[in-house]
C-alpha cells in the first residue's frame, strides 16, 4: 500500500493545532509568534524526516538504489564499479616566446571547467609553438561519483585555457589531436 507524504503545508496547520489544542489559553496563533514561528519550525523538521524516509525508500530495492547505496547492492553479487580512466591527447600545442618555457605538471582548463595536466615540460620553438601531450585530471569522486573519466574526451581543436598564466606563453592552445581513452 503506497504512503501518501503530508505537504509541508499541511504539516504546518497540523502542528499549529496541535499546539493550540495543548495549550488552551493561546488563543489565534499571531503571524510572527513565538508559538506560530516554534509550530512552523517542528512542521519543518517532520518535514525533513519525511524526506529523509522517502530517500530511505528509494534506496532499498536495487532498482532505485543511486551512488553508493547501488554500489552495496551490486557489491551484494560480487559485481563492482571499475574506477575511472582519464582521457589523455598526445598533442596539445602551445604557442607564445620563443625559448618560454611550461613546466611538466601544468594545469589547463576547458570550457566547462574539465581540467587537464600537462605530462612533460614543452619549451616554444623558433617557431612560435610547442607540443605536449595532457592528461585529464579525473574530479573527486565526491562530486561526480562516476569518476568522470568519460567526460575528459574531447575533439581536436578543443581551445584550453591555462589555469595560471606563464611568462611568454599565450594563455590558450588547442588540442591537434582528439583527447581519448576516457571511461
């Protein structure tokens, strides 16, 4: 039998009269009361609790089960998530100074904020460039529980941004080649 949750309205006005039916000398609860304010706040905390058992709910069968709660499950059948692989391009160029040069370990960043690293030091030729080769910087599991492996691909010609600007060298480049093997 399904479980109708109570609105938070309708948890409000249960609480108030519930407080004026405990208290019997109150009267009509006053906007900004101490009473209406102290009945709204516990409507607002069965509110949460509500929340919180729907949430309970959803976790409960494998089928709905989301982050690391599906994880137990699948763990249940000796199934696990493998961790994530970064994307990475073998050629990056950079241009700028001739002679400048950008120390392995460089941060660029993408449009959407997809950050690279650089994998070892490019120093600008006579000709105004330099090519590295970038590896995606996986984020934290806690912001995206899949690893984000997937998103470090992108096509050649994606512009990247560095994170902090070094002397001689243009702020933006672009991949040659697409950045791949992300999963």
């Amino acid at each position: 039998m399904p479980f109708n949750r109570p609105t938070l309205t309708e948890l409000r006005e249960k609480s108030r009269t519930q407080l004026q039916a405990e208290l019997r000398k109150t009267g009509a609860l006053l906007r900004y009361s101490n009473m209406r304010v102290l009945a709204d706040a516990d409507a607002g905390l069965a509110h949460l609790h509500y929340g919180y058992l729907d949430y309970i709910a959803l976790q409960s069968t494998p089928f709905n089960a989301t982050d690391e709660w599906l994880s137990g499950w699948a763990g249940l059948k000796s199934v696990y998530q493998n961790p994530a692989n970064p994307a990475s391009t073998p050629s990056y160029e950079f241009s700028g100074t001739a002679g400048a040069p950008v120390n392995k370990g460089a941060v660029l960043r993408r449009g959407d904020g997809y950050l690279y690293r650089l994998e070892e030091s490019v120093t600008i030729g006579a000709n105004g460039k330099g090519v590295g080769k970038l590896t995606a910087i996986l984020p934290d599991i806690i912001d995206d529980p899949t690893g984000g492996g997937i998103d470090g691909n992108a096509d050649a010609g994606t512009t990247l941004t560095l994170d902090v600007s070094l002397p001689g060298i243009d702020a933006s480049g672009v991949m040659l080649e697409p950045a791949t093997g992300g999963a």
